[in-house]
C-alpha cells in the first residue's frame, strides 16, 4: 500500500486501472477492508452485549460513529480503514525520529523522563488528562512533527479561478505538489520578510 501510493497519485485518474500495479493495489485494499470489517464487526458486537446489559456504551470513537447513525456501516469501515492506515505509518515515522533525537541528546531525555515519572509514576497508563499535564513531551512531539512531518507532501489541483499569491500565479484546474519541509521554510522566511 504504501509502496504503490506514491506511484499511483503521479498519474491521471483515468489512467490508474491501466497501470501494471492497479490490481494490487485494489487487493491491497480490499484486505484493509477485510481487517476493519472484522474489527468493526467485533466492536458491534460487544456494544451490543453492553446494551444488552444496560451499560453505559459512550465514549470510544467508533462506538459514536455506530450510535450517531450520521454514517453507513459502509461509510465507517471507510474511514476506520484510513485511520488504520494513518495510523501506523505517522505513529511510528513520529515516534522513531523523537527516539532518534533524543538518544543523541541525553539531557533532553532525561528531563522528559523526569517529566513523565513525575506525571505517571510506576506503571500508570497516561491519560489524555495526563498528557496535558506533559509540555515538555508536547514540546518534542511538536518539533519531531515540524522536522519530520508525517505527510512531507501534499498534492492539490487548483480550482475553477486561477489564484495569485504573492507574486505566484497559480493557472486554473493546475495539479501542485508540495513539499512540505520547503514549504515550511519558504513560509517562514515570506512572513520574516527575508524572501
């Protein structure tokens, strides 16, 4: 999936069933389906069993989207199938990169370690309320993502009217890729006026 994506995106839409990667790709896909399908049909279940019971059933996120009924069962196993995804590869990139930088800086860690025993001492499990009680880690996390975003390009067709901005025209209808590591700096120096 995420070899053939990149790959994929560079061409038309029309194009893509004729690409020699296409049918992997949708099988790919259909097994992402196939995992979320199972994992949404197990949740069902025990939301099920819970009601049965007369227990509370709120709070987790897919049992809102299941209880809300503003989505098909169909539209859920879409977007529980991206987040999956998502999931995986932005987690890990982030995770992987923060333990890099802090191994090079012992200090660093060690403050944040002192942070996080402090906040969660002995084997308690974080809360979100506990991860607000952390700047420092939110500190890192944030830099980890500025350096090393989880999506380093983004790929946007311009809409009906062409768009200036700056002294940049942007044609009509016009596919951009951008890449955002440069687009970050190149922000940076339009709004400290160096560009």
């Amino acid at each position: 999936m995420f070899r053939l994506s990149p790959i994929i995106v560079l061409f038309p839409k029309f194009l893509w069933p004729y690409l020699p990667s296409w049918k992997q790709f949708i099988a790919t896909w259909d097994h992402l389906f196939k995992v979320a399908e199972k994992l949404v049909n197990k949740k069902i279940e025990e939301i099920q069993q819970n009601v049965d019971l007369d227990k509370n059933v709120e709070g987790a996120y897919l049992t809102h989207l299941l209880l809300s009924e503003q989505m098909t069962v169909t539209e859920i196993l879409g977007s529980i199938t991206e987040l999956l995804l998502a999931g995986v590869d932005t987690t890990s990139n982030t995770i992987s990169w923060s333990l890099y930088h802090l191994a090079k800086e012992p200090e660093i860690q060690d403050r944040l370690y002192q942070e996080v025993i402090r906040v969660c001492p002995g084997d308690k499990v974080p809360t979100s309320d506990d991860i607000n009680k952390m700047p420092f880690l939110k500190a890192i996390i944030r830099e980890t993502l500025r350096l090393y975003p989880v999506v380093p390009g983004n790929a946007r067709v311009t809409a009906e009217n062409e768009i200036v901005v700056g002294d940049c025209l942007f044609p009509k209808k016009v596919r951009r890729m951008l890449d955002s590591p440069s687009l970050h700096l190149q922000i940076s120096l339009w709004f400290s006026g160096i560009s």
